[in-house]
C-alpha cells in the first residue's frame, strides 16, 4: 500500500472512530438526561443540546482545505449557539430548576474536535476567534448543570482540553507548511535547473545550427552535396531543440503538469563520445577525447555536471575560437576526484565572461560549486583556451 493510500486509511479511521465516539455520547446523555417527569422547556433543551451535538459532525468529519473561510465562520455560529443554549439553560436554573444529568458530553467531544480543525484548517485570520469561540463554549458546558466548585472544575478541564486540541492543530499545521515550503523550494530548485538546461542544451544545438548554416552558404556553388549534407544536420539540431524546449518550458509554466513527452534522463560523462562525435561533424577542428580511469558509477550529479562542461567547453570553442585546429578533451578519475578539462589551440583573444553576461558558464559555475567542486576558464599556458573543472567524488557520494 502506497504512502498516500495508508494516510487515507488513517483518516477514515479516525473518522469512523470519531463518528462511534459521538453516537456512543449521544446516547449516555439520552440515557442519563431524559426521565419521564421532565418538563416541556427541559424536554425542547435537550433536544437543542443533541441537536448542536450533531451539528459538530459536518464540521470536524470532512477532509477541508487549508485556508478555508467557511469552516471558521460555521464554528463561530456554532459556538454562538452553544453559549447562547448554555445561558438559557443558566437562566431556566435561575428559576429554581436546576438541569439534571449530563451537560453534554457529546457536545463537548464534538467542539474540542471542532477547535482542532479549526486550527488545522481554518484560514489564518478567522482561525483563531473561532477556535477561542469555540473553546469558550467547551469550558461553559459543564455550566449547565451546575456552578458548584466540581462542575467549575470540569469547566477548566474542557479549557485544558480545547488548548491540547488547539495546540496539535497548530503543530500539525505548522509542520504541514514547512513541508510545503520545502516542496515550493525543490521545485524552485528544479525550475532554475531547467531554465539552465535550456540554456545549455539549446545554446549548444543554436550555435551548431548557425555555424552549419554559414559553412553551407560559403560551399553551396563549389560542393551542393556537403549543402544537402548539412541541411539535414541543421533539420536534426532543430528538432531536437525544439523537442527540448517544448519539454522544458512547459515544466517551467506548470512543474505540476507532465510534459508532453517524457523528459530523457540527462546525459552524463559516458555519453561524452557522441557529443564530440556531433562537434566534429560540424566544427572545423577535430576534438579527441582522453579518458584516464573508469567512469562507471559515478554518482549523478557529478556525471551530467561534467559532461555539461565538455559541453559549454565545446560550444564556446565554436562561438569564439574558429581558427582553432584541434581540440582536447579530458576526463580523468581519481579515487576522491574527477578531473575534466577541454582546451583548444585557438589564436583568437578571449577575455572572461563578466558578471551578468556569459550565463552558459556562469550558471555552470553555480552547478559546480554546488557540489563542492571548482572550475576556472582562461588562456592557456601554450595559447588558446583551458577550461578546467575538477568534482570531488567523496563529497558528492556522501551527500
């Protein structure tokens, strides 16, 4: 049985334990209140008594909302008339007729379960009068039978009780909202992840499409063939990114609602080989990859963080270094890291992205640093571009 399915089981226990536990009290304070001897006022305020008894049930046994404002509302009228029957039965005793039998105790079980929903369910501003409206009529109960020290006592004990209701009401609440913060926060964390994923994923595609586009204008008269070659290519990258973005963005306008297509599990460092395989059949410089250790089971968020530098390392080799000849792409394990590095021999000057621009590899920064890993972009020492990246893999297997 799922988690979900034993919680309603749970609640329709407690729900049908509630509902025995209300009739069982209806019934003793029949038992005990009823004679034949009793007058017709008696007679009308006990059934008002039973009847308010039962008026408790549609309040506390249904599954509510949180912030509902009828349920505060609907215990204020109900404490009202339970104080108001609670004075006139003051008044009837007054007239020297004094109550017999029980105040009502299933009243009583159905008002302390009314102040426990209220505070659990009520909206914010309204939970509180009625929850104190209520525990208010909880403590007058024992009133009506009586202003003896006992039946004082009984009344005070009904205010303990209505402040225990109150006080799990709230902590339940209180629990549940740091739940759904925490739940608002990982799905924050996750939209901030797609939306850097679309940058890199999409980036990565648009900038193969637009290089293949200008290399098919330039050998379009000499070579038509190598134009039909990279128009599909250019046909393939598209619509890839554009299955990408439908994916991504519609998790970004609604991370409740399924994509329309199954999101495909990010692709980790064992995927590097088509990668370079798609960079080589649209880059003028040839990249070779270097693998020193093996690469299997590393934990997943190493993986895909690492081949997302090869890839921003990749793209950045094709946006601003097009005399480059070669490039270089390294992984290397070790027993506590994983050592990445993609360097390429372009003579042309590139310069840090500032704060605020470059967001492909300050986003990556984030991801890196995340994981307790570090990663530098610059000249390297024989020209051209280095960018290195280094995860530690105790860290990220402990975490």
């Amino acid at each position: 049985m799922s988690a979900p399915d034993l919680r309603r089981l749970w609640v329709r226990l407690a729900q049908a334990a509630g509902l025995v536990t209300i009739g069982l009290l209806t019934l003793f304070d029949l038992r005990f209140s009823a004679s034949g001897s009793m007058s017709t006022a008696a007679l009308l305020l006990l059934l008002v008594r039973l009847g308010l008894a039962v008026a408790t049930v549609p309040l506390w046994l249904p599954v509510h909302r949180l912030g509902s404002r009828r349920l505060p509302l609907a215990a204020l009228a109900l404490a009202t008339a339970s104080l108001a029957v609670t004075a006139a039965i003051r008044v009837v005793a007054h007239n020297s007729y004094v109550l017999g039998g029980s105040w009502g105790l299933a009243e009583s079980a159905g008002l302390l379960a009314v102040v426990f929903v209220v505070t659990r369910w009520g909206a914010s501003r309204l939970a509180p009068w009625a929850a104190v409206a209520a525990g208010l009529a909880v403590a007058a109960l024992p009133l009506r039978s009586g202003t003896d020290s006992l039946f004082v006592i009984f009344g005070l004990l009904q205010v303990l009780a209505a402040a225990g209701a109150a006080g799990v009401g709230l902590y339940l609440r209180t629990i549940a909202a740091g739940r759904e913060r925490a739940i608002a926060l990982v799905r924050a964390e996750q939209r901030a992840e797609f939306a850097r994923d679309l940058h890199d994923f999409i980036a990565h595609h648009v900038t193969g499409i637009v290089v293949q586009a200008q290399g098919a204008r330039f050998v379009a008269e000499r070579d038509p063939q190598r134009v039909i070659v990279a128009l599909e290519q250019i046909e393939r990258a598209g619509a890839e990114t554009m299955a990408s973005m439908r994916r991504m963005v519609g998790i970004l306008r609604n991370p409740d609602a399924p994509p329309e297509a199954p999101l495909a599990p990010l692709a980790g460092v064992t995927d590097l080989a088509p990668l370079l395989t798609g960079f080589n059949g649209t880059a003028s410089a040839p990249a070779r990859l270097h693998v020193d250790g093996d690469l299997d089971g590393l934990p997943v968020e190493v993986s895909t963080s690492a081949y997302r530098v090869v890839m921003e390392g990749l793209t950045n080799t094709r946006q601003h270094a097009p005399d480059a000849r070669s490039v270089d792409v390294a992984v290397r394990r070790t027993p506590d890291w994983l050592l990445v590095r993609v360097a390429d021999d372009g003579a042309s000057g590139r310069t840090a992205p500032a704060r605020g621009h470059g967001f492909g590899l300050i986003g990556l920064t984030e991801r890196v640093r995340a994981l307790g890993g570090t990663i530098t972009a610059g000249p390297g020492v024989a020209g051209g571009w280095v960018l290195d990246a280094a995860f530690p893999l105790r860290t990220a297997v402990s975490r």
